[in-house]
C-alpha cells in the first residue's frame, strides 16, 4: 500500500542528517515507487530465541506431514494455491492470526488507519497469517512487507492475494499467498479479528501454533505438539538419511525399507 509524495527534483539529494534518520518513516525512491526507509544497524531482526522456529526451519514441509499423519493429524496442510513468492525462500516459526472482510462502506481514510492498526499489533518474532475472506483484492504490499520485515517479523502468509512482488522479493521478506493483483485493501478491507483461530481450507489455526513452509507448501503444527513433531521430524531426517546411504551403497530399496522402516 503505497502513497507516492514529496518526491526529490531532478538533481536534488535527499537531506539523510541524524534527525531525518531517526524519523519513524523516512520517503526515498527505490525502483520508482515509494519505500520505507530501513536502517539495517537497527533493523529488528525476528527472535533468535525461539529454538523452536531455528529447529523448524532445519526440517522440510513434507517430513513434518508424515509426523502429523502419523499422530492422526491428518488436517495439517494449507490449500496447495498458497504459494511462496520466492522459490527458494523458507519460512517457519509461531503464528499470530488476524481475519478481516470487504466493507466498501468505509472511506480510504478509515481503511488505512485500520490496515496501519492491523501492521501494529504483528508481534515480532511470529509468522502473521491472515484469513482475509477475500479472493479479490491484494492483502500485502511493498510497504507493508518492509514495515513488517522491520519489526521483526519472520514472515506473512495469507489465504489471499498480494501486490508489489518485485520489490518484495528484493527486500527478501518471506510471503506465501494464492495469487497477485494490483488492487488494494484501500476502500475495500478492514480486519475484525485478532489472535483469534482462523480457517485455512480445512486447517484451523490459532495463534501459538507453529508453520513451516517450504517450496511444497504451508504445514500447521497445533501448539500443544510443537516440540514433539519436532524432535520426531528430526529423527525422521536421521533415519532417511540412513536409508539413503544404504541404498548408495548397494543395498536394494525394498531391503532398506524393511531394514529402517522409513521410505
């Protein structure tokens, strides 16, 4: 969600003294669009802290549904439409959720403050997913995204569209979402609910749950297993690469699987 204004003349240089430096948001022009300006030596980085996201983000998508499968937690996966906008870009960590509606009857005015409300309250250190009831409109954009990534948030996932993903891919911030679209929340949008549990295809979510999502997709991980799906998807990789070695070494596949009883 972007506002351009206030742009520099032709052979102006910006005026970067320590009081503009300081200012909460500082306008620059990055790729010909407005930006928030970030000063990476006081970035808010995510939470390093939180072992389990760091231990996450080491497993894949695909061993960690084996692991809930067997549990009997067979609902654990995002829609397949929900997509990273960066192939090669991992995201894992603690959910907060946040939902939302079209309203049309509110002014651009009221939306934004509602949006900007919206970006407040993202803790940092958490995964912001968003069920925004809306396969019409863009739910992240390059302000947004670098306002987000400046708090210290892991990353966005949203059962939805998103816009500006030239520049979001530059800034390197991770999104998942289900499609692209130029159009806005401005006018259209306001959320309505906030860590409250959503629903995601047939996945509900709350937040406290955990996420991984890698380039086969988003996984759910209910917050009252997180460590034990863990610990197990670790084991998982451990006797998978087992497997793998055995068979380099000769051993036939039907023999391997029967030997560790993983394939």
């Amino acid at each position: 969600m972007c506002r351009a204004g206030g742009l520099p003349t032709k052979g102006s240089k910006p005026n970067l003294n320590k009081s503009n430096l300081n200012a909460k948001a500082v306008e620059s022009v990055r790729l010909g669009r407005c930006a928030l300006f970030t000063l990476h030596s006081s970035r808010r980085m995510p939470d390093n802290t939180d072992l389990l996201a760091t231990r996450l983000l080491n497993c894949y998508a695909a061993a960690v549904h084996d692991v809930l499968r067997g549990k009997g937690l067979e609902r654990c996966v995002l829609p397949p439409d929900i997509r990273r906008l960066d192939p090669s870009r991992k995201l894992a960590g603690e959910v907060y959720t946040v939902s939302g509606h079209i309203d049309t009857t509110r002014s651009a005015h009221d939306t934004l403050v509602q949006w900007t409300g919206l970006l407040s309250k993202a803790p940092a250190g958490k995964v912001l997913v968003c069920q925004p009831n809306t396969y019409d409109i863009a739910l992240m954009g390059e302000l947004s995204a670098e306002t987000l990534s400046f708090r210290g948030v892991r990353g966005y996932v949203v059962d939805g569209g998103c816009r500006d993903t030239d520049f979001i891919l530059e800034l390197g911030f991770p999104v998942f979402c289900r499609f692209n679209t130029p159009k806005d929340i401005v006018g259209r949008w306001i959320p309505d609910r906030f860590g409250e549990p959503i629903t995601i295809g047939e996945v509900t979510i709350s937040s406290g749950d955990y996420l991984l999502g890698d380039r086969d997709g988003v996984v759910i991980i209910p917050s009252q297993v997180v460590e034990e799906v863990i610990t197990k998807t670790e084991q998982v990789r451990q006797t998978e690469d087992k497997v793998r070695t055995a068979i380099l070494a000769g051993m036939d596949p039907q023999e391997a699987y029967l030997k560790f009883g993983k394939f």
